[in-house]
C-alpha cells in the first residue's frame, strides 16, 4: 500500500460510545495531522504533530483525543461526542519543518453521531 | 489572522468552457499557496502549488499564478472536462508554521460542475 490510508471510511456512533478513527502513511513522512470538514465550512485543522510529538490544538474539545504511537501512525479517539460534531474527518502526512512537502491526504472517515 | 477567500459555487459549466475560480488571501509574511481538489466521495489531492510571488503553479491543464501585488491565486483552465466536476479549494501554509506545508488554511471550496 501506498500513500495515506483512513479506517474506517464510514462510522456511525452513538453519543456514549467510544471509538477510534485511524491513519496510516506509508510515505515516510515525519509530520502527520487531522482536519474537520463539516458542511458548509472551511477545512479545520484540530492536530499537528511533528515527530510524534503534539504541536498544535487547535482549541479542539477534549471529547476528541489524538494518539501519534510513531511517525506512521495517527489515531483520533472519540467520546461523548455530540451530534454537530458528525462530520468527514480527514488525515493528511508531510514531510515538515522548512523546505518540506506538500500535504497527502487520506480519504476520509464519514462519522455521524446519533 | 490569517485566512483564505474564495468565490462561493456552485459553478456550472459546459464542456470545453474556459473555468476561473478566484481566491484571495491574506496572511503575514510569504505564505506558500496551493489548490487541492476533492472528487467525490474521496480526500484532498494536491491540483497545484506556488511557493513564491510571480511562480505559476501548473497540472492537468490548470494553471495559478502566485500574485503578491494582489495578493491572489486565481485556478483557471482554458478547457474543462466533465472529469473536472470536483470541488476545489484554495489553501496557504504560512511561515510562521516554521516551513511545513501541512499546516494549511483553506478556502470554503467551489463545487464545480461540467455538463457535456
């Protein structure tokens, strides 16, 4: 496998359960993120992080929790969460820092809570 | 802060149809500038991208040229397929991200629709 892989594609979940989303980057990058896009607004980046290290959250609600175990590997814990937070949550890798690479994305998990 | 705008959609057009998207940004610094595209059902591939002012990013028959006086990245196509129909997002990665390009701010996308 190449390039950046998301499981699963599609979740539905109610709003005590607790799951994980993951991503997987077989590109040898150093920095992996996940972004947010709901309907009708801008992608939002929630994490960054750089050599498995957390660098940015941005002001995201801790019912969302990131885990980055190595540089290959990102997951997205989820619970309690909340109706409005339904939405296809993306996973992007890069190689960081300056004079970095352009983001790869995967394709998506469509979550929708109920 | 830092933030991308661009033209709402949706955007129909016939086959063959010269295509612009206009984005506009406004950032501090020199950030880099990109246009990712969304078909659907699927994630974000990269469509082009300008690291500096006056560079032309090109692909598939797309091309944006980096404009700082003006501070935008228009998309235009001089002919577009019905295999262009996607969503396009304009998206800049700033310096003060310490250089990585993955830290992006987007646009709200364009839904692009071609007709035969």
């Amino acid at each position: 496998e190449t390039g950046v892989t998301q499981t699963p594609r599609h979740l539905v979940m109610g709003m005590t359960n607790k799951k994980s989303l993951k991503c997987e980057q077989h590109l040898g990058h150093n920095a992996m993120y996940w972004y947010k896009q709901s309907a009708k607004k801008p992608l939002e980046l929630m994490f960054v992080y750089n050599f498995k290290e957390q660098t940015e959250n941005n002001s995201v609600p801790s019912r969302f929790s990131p885990e980055c175990p190595n540089s290959s590997h990102l997951f997205l814990h989820l619970h309690t969460l909340q109706p409005e937070d339904s939405a296809l949550y993306l996973c992007a890798s890069s190689q960081g820092r300056q004079g970095g690479t352009e983001a790869f994305f995967g394709q998506g998990t469509r979550l929708t809570v109920v | 802060g830092d933030s991308v705008t661009q033209m709402e959609g949706p955007v129909t057009l016939s086959e063959e149809a010269f295509l612009t998207i206009n984005c506009t940004y406004t950032a501090t610094g020199y950030p880099s500038l990109f246009w990712y595209v969304q078909y659907p059902g699927e994630g974000l591939q990269l469509l082009l991208k300008a690291t500096k002012a006056d560079d032309k990013g090109s692909n598939k028959g797309f091309e944006a040229t980096y404009r700082k006086e003006t501070t935008s990245f228009h998309l235009e196509k001089g002919s577009v397929q019905v295999s262009d129909s996607a969503v396009y997002f304009c998206a800049l990665s700033s310096p003060n991200y310490g250089g990585s390009q993955g830290n992006l701010i987007f646009g709200k996308g364009t839904k692009l629709s071609v007709k035969p």
